[in-house]
C-alpha cells in the first residue's frame, strides 16, 4: 500500500528535522542540536518581511531580556 499523491506532497513540504548528540569537551555535558531546514520561495519571504503590523527584532530582544524563564546557555553551565 503505496502512499496518496497528495499525502506525498505533504510530506516533501514538511521541514527536515536533524537532531545530532556530542559530549562536551570535558565530557561533562551532552550536548544535543537540533537543525530544522525549511525551503520556501524568495516571494514567500518579501511577503512576511513587507507585511505591516511585524514586530521589531528589539522589541523580541527587550521582552526575552525582560522574561525570567529565560536564560542563556552559558548562564546555566556557569551557575552549576
């Protein structure tokens, strides 16, 4: 049982998920990435970034410097 044509379609534009595991250099941590890769149209982008009513990156900045439940990478590693 083969899959639909257009269920085959909604997977091809799905994004890819990789996830890679590594120790850290001293071999205290694992430290896992994960990359997500998307693949859109240039016009796609045009028309996000023309939109109106967008938030400002700094605005993003203020609030996430501003939100205690976030917190730095590094911050952690160096509070332990």
């Amino acid at each position: 049982m083969g899959l639909t044509n257009k269920k085959e379609e909604q997977l091809r534009r799905m994004p890819l998920v990789e996830s890679k595991f590594k120790k850290s250099k001293d071999g205290k941590y694992l430290v896992h990435t994960t990359t997500i890769t998307t693949i859109r149209p240039i016009a796609y982008f045009e028309k996000v970034v023309s939109s109106e009513g967008t938030v400002d990156d700094s605005e993003i900045q203020k609030t996430l410097a501003d939100d205690p439940m976030v917190v730095e990478g590094e911050d952690l590693v160096a509070e332990n």
